[in-house]
C-alpha cells in the first residue's frame, strides 16, 4: 500500500465515532453501518482525474456502467472521480443518507441506491449545500432529485434517475457502505467511479491499479486515430479487413 493510501486509512481510523460501525448484533433489521474502507491510494484517485468514462468502458469490455441517469449539473466539464461512499435506502427516504454525509470524507462519491423510485426525491437543495461545505465529491442516485435550480449552477455533480418536488421522509431503514445495485453496477464502498458527460461507471477497487495502464495505452491510441482522422490518412485496410473477413467482396 502506497504511503498516500496508508494516510487515508490512518485518516478514516481517527475520523471519529460518527464513521464507526457498531457490531453487527447490534443492529435492527434493515439498517446497518459499516466503516469506509480505504484501497485506494490518493495516487490513483489522481491518475484517473482527467480519464474519460468511455475510455475506461472500452477498457473493460465496452458492456458496464449505469443506465437511465441523467447529470443535473448542466456542465459537461464536470467530473467525477472518487471512491463510493455506498447507501441502500427505503424508495423515498433519506435518513441514512443523511448519516452518509456525517461519515464522508472529501472528495467521496455518495452512490445511493434508491431502487429507481422516482416518487419522492432523495436529496435536494439544502443537502446539496451541505455536501458542498463537506467538499463531498458528487453523487449517484438511482431515485429521485428535486431542487433542480440549485444543482444547474455546476457546482456539485448529481447524476440520478429523475426528479419531482416531492420530499423525503426520514424514518428509515437503511445501509451505509453495503454493496448495491444503482442503475445496472453493482458498486461496494470503496470502489472507484467516474462519471463525466457520458455517463458514470463503477471501477471495483481490486481492478483499478491494473486498468491504469491499458487505460493510457488506449488514450495514446486514440490520439494517433484522432490526429490521422485530422490529417485525412486513415488506413482504409482498418475496416476492409474486417469486411472482407465476414465475406464482403471489398
């Protein structure tokens, strides 16, 4: 583990009782708190700043990542990338999303499974702001948003379902760093995401360190098709092999 990594366990170690998680025995059913673990290292995190979410898709088979979000920040500079901050909620309740806040440290992802309900909305305006003063580094939310004016300006990325003006209730149950499902990934806490104008997916944190270079080996790639396509040098041989090879008289 890199020296950046082991700070940021020693980090979330000394963050307090907000982040610990009782014994499980302790819990009623349905809720459930589990601590941050922390198998990133910051180095990596900032590796993968600037990588583009189809890039990363291509990398790992071209058939993962969310479906059916939409980015309510309206700015297609807006990224994200950060380990998930995972909570299973109630459809239409955001207690525990609430206690996610407490427990995030900055620069997390809160990745919120909703199970798709777009009845109620999760998280609005004023937990928008609270987010932005906990530099919380964005959101997904497989439910619903409401405030949409707030969230147009950029200032905090949300990728989520749908949105309504109607509101949460706060009575539970719920889990907080659980694997869950939001909106076709499966995501367990600690995983690394990104998301960007394409769209947002779910790198497991076992897989990060090895994508790294495939990811840079296809982003130089790209550059050479990209400067060709610019130069009108394209080897037509590219695709005429292809065709030919599924019997085309090319």
């Amino acid at each position: 583990m890199s020296s950046n990594a082991k700070n940021h366990v020693a980090d979330r170690d000394n963050s307090g009782a907000s982040g610990a998680a009782a014994p499980q025995a302790a819990w009623p059913v349905g809720y459930r708190i589990e601590p941050m673990p922390a198998l990133i290292g910051d180095d990596l995190l900032a590796a993968f700043a600037d990588v583009p979410v189809a890039v990363a898709g291509d990398c790992m088979g071209r058939c993962i990542g969310a479906q059916g979000l939409r980015a309510y920040h309206e700015n297609v500079h807006t990224r994200l990338c950060g380990r998930a901050l995972t909570v299973r909620v109630r459809p239409g309740d955001n207690l525990m999303i609430h206690k996610a806040f407490m427990m995030a440290s900055p620069g997390d992802i809160v990745v919120i499974d909703g199970g798709g309900d777009t009845s109620q909305a999760l998280i609005g305006g004023l937990m928008r702001t609270t987010a932005i003063t906990r530099r919380i580094g964005g959101f997904v939310v497989d439910g619903a948003i409401r405030d949409l004016a707030e969230w147009a300006d950029g200032r905090m990325p949300v990728f989520a379902r749908g949105h309504t003006h109607r509101g949460p209730s706060k009575d539970g149950p719920g889990e907080i760093n659980i694997p869950v499902a939001c909106a076709g990934m499966v995501v367990h806490a600690g995983d690394l995401v990104l998301g960007d104008a394409d769209g947002v997916i779910c790198i497991p944190a076992a897989e990060v360190a090895a994508l790294l270079p495939r990811v840079r080996k296809h982003l130089e790639k790209e550059a050479a098709i990209r400067l060709s396509n610019e130069r009108g040098t394209s080897d037509p041989e590219r695709f005429d092999a292809v065709l030919r090879a599924k019997g085309l008289p090319v």
